[in-house]
C-alpha cells in the first residue's frame, strides 16, 4: 500500500489573526493553558499537561498525515493566543474533525474564536474539498455551544455522561457542519 503524503498546514489569514503552522516554540502556550483548571474543564482534559506529554503530543502531531495543527497568532503583535485544527481527517469519507481552542484568556470573547473557526471551515470545505467538519463539545460549557452554533454547527447526538469533572459528569454533545450547509450560509 502507497504512503499517504503528510498535508502540510498552510498559512491562513483573516482580518485580525492568522493561522500559522504550529511549532515545536509554541509548546509552551500549551503547557500553560492546560495547567489551568478552568481550561481544562471547558475544554474536557482530565489532568494537566506534563512537558513530556507536551512533547510527544507535538510528535504526534509532526508525523501524523490526517492532522493540520495551528496556531493562532493576532495580527497586532504577533501574539499567540491559541492553537486550532483539523484532525481525524479521513479523505474517503470527505470528513474531518476540528478544534479551536483560545488560551489566552484576555483574548476570550474578541471575535478571535470566530475568525479561526471560519478560516478552518473554508479550508474544509473550499480548498480540501471536504463534505463533513464535526466536533465534540462538553455540555455544561454554554459559550462553547453557542461559539459552535454560530459557525453553523448543527447538534446531532449526545453521549451521556461521556465526561467528568470534580466527580461531577457531563454529557458530550456532538456537531457537525456539511459542506452544502456551509455553502449556503456563504451565499446569503
């Protein structure tokens, strides 16, 4: 069976932030975001980050060929403020996974979100040729399920009780977006 070649993430630019190639220097905005337990509970990592973990988690990421890792940069400054992606990508299907993650909490309710998750959905849909972007959000996280609506994501099933934080579960509500949905919501 023929290798599949890596697809290199390609600089994305919006209005006030690009998306660029995350790199091994970025790491440490990582590690610090998911040390914090308010992040990690929006977010549904169980446990903080180690450097190692950070490390081979960046590996990871290097080498796997259905995974196009970024960070997200403000325009003004030069700033990293978070990092995004599209992940589990899996070409027969037209499919992928996406995330958006701002870290930086100053940087929260800006717009900044909403910018990276169109630059993602575009590179989705109009340049890879997707049909379907999904992701997975924790219930309990309202902002996250608005941000999601807002780019059109549409609730297509939960899984109970998928995630627990201070003994306390949650379910995990899954959106999806097709790419004649993305389309349409462009044209009008």
């Amino acid at each position: 069976m023929p290798s599949r070649k890596r697809t290199k993430a390609v600089t994305l630019a919006g209005d006030r932030i690009v998306l660029r190639q995350f790199s091994k220097d970025d790491l440490p905005h990582t590690l610090r975001w998911y040390k914090d337990p308010e992040m990690r509970e929006l977010i549904g990592e169980a446990e903080p980050i180690t450097r190692a973990k950070a490390e081979k988690w960046y590996k990871g990421i290097c080498a796997d060929k259905d995974r196009m890792w970024y960070a997200i940069v403000l325009k003004d400054g030069n700033r990293v403020v978070g990092e995004a992606g599209l992940l589990h990508m899996f070409r027969p299907w037209r499919s992928t996974d996406m995330t958006v993650i701002v870290g930086e909490k100053d940087a929260w309710g800006k717009g900044y979100g909403a910018e990276a998750g169109r630059l993602l959905l575009d590179l989705a849909f109009t340049k890879l040729g997707l049909h379907r972007v999904s992701i997975g959000v924790v219930s309990s996280n309202k902002r996250a399920m608005r941000y999601w609506k807002g780019l059109g994501f549409k609730k297509e099933g939960v899984q109970r009780d998928a995630h627990m934080w201070n003994g306390r579960y949650d379910d995990f509500v899954m959106m999806s977006i097709l790419q004649e949905e993305y389309r349409s919501s462009h044209r009008e």
